[in-house]
C-alpha cells in the first residue's frame, strides 16, 4: 500500500514534468537497427572528457582517410537487457561491437548524435535512469564507423509494453513483454497489433513471442492488463511502439549477363542479384541454381553460375534461390526462359571439278557444297535453276557423263533447323564432240587457206608497184 501511494505521489509529479517538458506523444516508433543476437554484456565504464582529445581525434580521422584507412564496417550497438522501453530507475548496459578488440582506442557515445562519453571498454551502462536519458544512442568502436542507432524510452508510466531494441529480420523470434511498476502487479494481459486482438494465438503467461516473423507482422504494437490500485483493479493500456520486421535480403532476381540471343557453343553466365540488409553485414547467403526445377549448382557462397558452352540440352527455365545461413529464410527468383538456338548457317559456297564448270560432253562433272558457320546436323540439297526438282542430297552432287542438256545454273542449300542459306549459282556449260572437231580441225584449214590467198594478194601488190624498164619521165 505505502509503495502504491509513493507511485501515486511520484506519478503526478512526473505528469507534471511531462507537460512541461515536450508533448506525450501517442505512438513511439522504435527504430531496431541492431543485431539480432541478445547479448549478455554487463560491467563499468570508464567516462572520458567527452571534448577532451577532440581535435586529435578529429586528425587521425582526417590521416586515415588521406592513407585510405577509414573504416569500412559499421559498428553494432546491442542493449542488454534487450528492450527498448524500461521504467524509471531501472539500468541498462549498451555494448558496441567493432571490427576490431575494444581496448586499444576509446569507444565514443553518442545520444541524440552528441556525444556522451568516451570509455576504454566497449560497454557504457546507465544505471537509475531518468528520462532526460530518453533518446537515440550510437557508438563508434575502433575500426568501424558509427553504428546503428537504438532508441531508448525511459518511462513514468503505470504500464509498458517492451519490444526489442535490436533489429528484428524477418524468420527470427520476436518477443515483447507487457510489465507493470510493480512486478507482479498485472493480470489478464492482452496484445494487440494495429488494434486487433492478438493474444491468443502468440501469447504466453509472460510473454507474446512470433515465431517466425514475417515482415507483414510489422506494426502498431501494444498491451493491455488489470492492474490493482488501491484495493481496486484498474484495466490499463501501454502505450503503443511500432514494430518493424526488416527484411533481411531483397527477393532475388536472376539476370542473364547478355540480352543477346544464346547460341550454341557459347557461354552462359548467370547472375542471382539481391542486397544482404547494411544492418546484418556478417550474414552469411548460399545460393542455388536451377533449371526446370532440378538444382544444376549449390548451396555455395558464389552468387555467379557459369557454363563455358551451351547446347540444345541447356535450354529450360532457370530460376535462383537465396537462403541465409542459420535463419529459416529462402527465397526464389522468378523464372527466367533461355532458349539456346543453332549458329544459323553463312557463307555457303560451291566448287566444282572440272573449274569453273566447263566440261566436256561425257566427262564426269563433280559439285561440292560447305558452310563457313553453323552448328549443329546440317543438311544439304541441290536444285537447278528453273527446276522444282531435288537433285540430289548431301555435300556432293555428280553427274557421271554430263550431256548437253546438262547446261544450267545449279546452287545448293544448307539448312540445319533453322532459316536455310542458299550458295550463289554456278554456271555449267556442257562442249558437245562436234564443236571440239570443228573448233580443232576446221580452224586450222582455214587459217591455211586464208594464208595462202594473203601470199598471193601480196606478190600482186608488189609485181604491180614496179616501173617498166626504159619508161620515160
């Protein structure tokens, strides 16, 4: 009873320092940007000068990033205990966790991004808390920069509802607790999230734990209990805290490292695009490859998959998937087709024995086909111009005793699937017997008698051009 009254007493005075102060506002959001672990860090601190060594400081910085040394890591700042709300009086230990040993430089504090303390140990501990100590806090450890920041509520009221002050990802437990001023003092609690009733299905006696939380479980969070005052009991509300299920990687997206069409033969690279939170930088991804379904690669850490020639039998849907180490969270891409296609068929050319095509009537005549590129079973054909008909197949088209009918334009055409390719036409000229005869036996006895009546018409020109002897003058 008598600590009943003194809380009565100290409850209005706090009233009154509230109003004075800023307004009390409805809804504190809690900004968890933590880690997810709940450490157990207690011990003293040793409080520098906060504007002792500013300067120095200040000038290491300044070197550190003139040598490229600036660190790159963020610091993570913890509480324990792990809630971000806690009544007046009671402590708290905060711990910042760096990339390198506390110890050999100061850790800085900061509340509300002033700083508050500087120790020699990684841990800074309020103890009697009052609430001027309400606010946003930050550390930087050495090595690493400023950390995430916490919110830490400092409350007067008769009833609050803890949440933790440390990111919450998505798959992790999330725990809250409803506590009174007096401990044991409140019974038939209820939870509620964005004004619906959510005891039953999470709640315990002490605690309402999710156990697994999704990010569409974030929300306007608060509770409800009887209290007994004054021989009495009152039924009292916390205040409400929104709570936020940050997603711990973005859903992954498969992208394929050319737009081009996939040819056979060449390579395939793969990619599974996602982006890890900046507030869990040491989570550990796997991820996995698939084509219709079937793993072809993973679990491994590498988030490229790589084949150095494609065939038909790579074609299929492809798809990634992401999955964290020591969480119960994977998630998958959207399917993406790949369609692996034959090298079309180019530069087709025909050769022919004897050159050029000239043969002579009854000689063999042999055509020959080939393709510069193209992959694949390739098929070939042989037509003639002004023909329907297929002459025959394969590399090679022969004509045993080539006629005079023979003559023609021929082509072939190569075609392994796809747009078949035609070769340029070549002409083939038949010489039949008789124009050979008259070409080889004909020719030379009209050159004779053509010489023979160039002999004469000479010797005429020349008996004729002469003077007569004796002529006068």
């Amino acid at each position: 009873m008598g600590r009943g009254l003194q809380r009565d007493e100290g409850k209005a005075a706090s009233w009154g320092q509230h109003r004075a102060g800023e307004p009390r506002a409805g809804l504190k959001s809690i900004s968890t940007q933590g880690t997810s672990g709940l450490p157990s860090a207690r011990g003293s601190h040793q409080a520098l000068d906060p504007q002792s060594g500013m300067a120095g400081s200040r000038a290491l910085l300044l070197l550190a990033q003139v040598l490229g040394l600036a660190a790159t890591e963020m610091a993570l700042l913890t509480t324990d205990p792990p809630w971000s709300t806690i009544f007046r009086g009671e402590s708290v230990t905060l711990r910042c966790r760096g990339s390198q040993p506390s110890g050999q430089q100061p850790t800085t504090w900061y509340h509300n991004d002033k700083i508050l303390a500087r120790t020699a140990t990684d841990t800074y501990r309020i103890t009697n808390a009052r609430q001027k100590q309400t606010g946003t806090y930050k550390c930087q450890s050495p090595g690493s920069v400023a950390s995430n920041p916490i919110t830490l509520i400092v409350s007067y009221d008769w009833l609050i509802l803890q949440v933790p002050s440390h990111a919450v990802f998505e798959g992790e437990l999330l725990c809250m607790q409803c506590r009174g001023w007096e401990p044991g003092s409140v019974t038939s609690v209820q939870y509620f999230r964005d004004g619906a009733d959510i005891t039953t299905r999470y709640a315990s006696d002490k605690q309402l734990c999710i156990p697994r939380a999704e990010t569409q479980q974030s929300g306007r969070y608060r509770c409800m209990g009887q209290m007994n005052s004054f021989l009495s009991v009152i039924k009292r509300e916390s205040q409400e805290l929104h709570v936020c299920i940050r997603e711990l990687f973005s859903s992954p997206v498969l992208s394929v490292a050319s737009s081009a069409e996939t040819l056979e033969g060449s390579p395939l690279n793969l990619s599974c695009v996602t982006h890890l939170s900046p507030h869990s930088p040491r989570t550990i991804l796997w991820y996995l490859f698939y084509r219709n379904g079937t793993v072809l690669q993973g679990p491994k850490t590498s988030s490229k998959y790589h084949v150095p020639m494609v065939g038909l039998a790579d074609t299929g849907s492809y798809s990634c998937e992401v999955r964290a180490e020591n969480s119960s969270i994977w998630k998958q891409s959207a399917q993406v087709p790949i369609a692996v296609r034959r090298v079309p068929i180019s530069g087709v050319s025909l050769d022919a024995q004897p050159h050029e095509g000239q043969v002579m009537e009854g000689q063999r005549l042999v055509l020959s086909c080939s393709v510069a590129a193209g992959t694949g079973s390739i098929s070939f054909s042989w037509h003639r111009e002004g023909s329907a008909e297929v002459l025959g197949r394969g590399t090679r088209y022969e004509i045993p005793s080539a006629q005079r009918d023979d003559d023609g334009h021929y082509y072939c055409v190569a075609s392994n699937g796809g747009v078949p390719a035609q070769s340029p036409r070549l002409q083939v000229t038949v010489v039949g017997v008789s124009s050979l005869f008259y070409c080889h036996i004909r020719a030379p006895l009209l050159l004779a008698a053509l010489g023979s009546l160039l002999s004469g018409l000479l010797a005429v020109h020349v008996l004729t051009s002469k003077d007569p002897k004796g002529a006068k003058q």
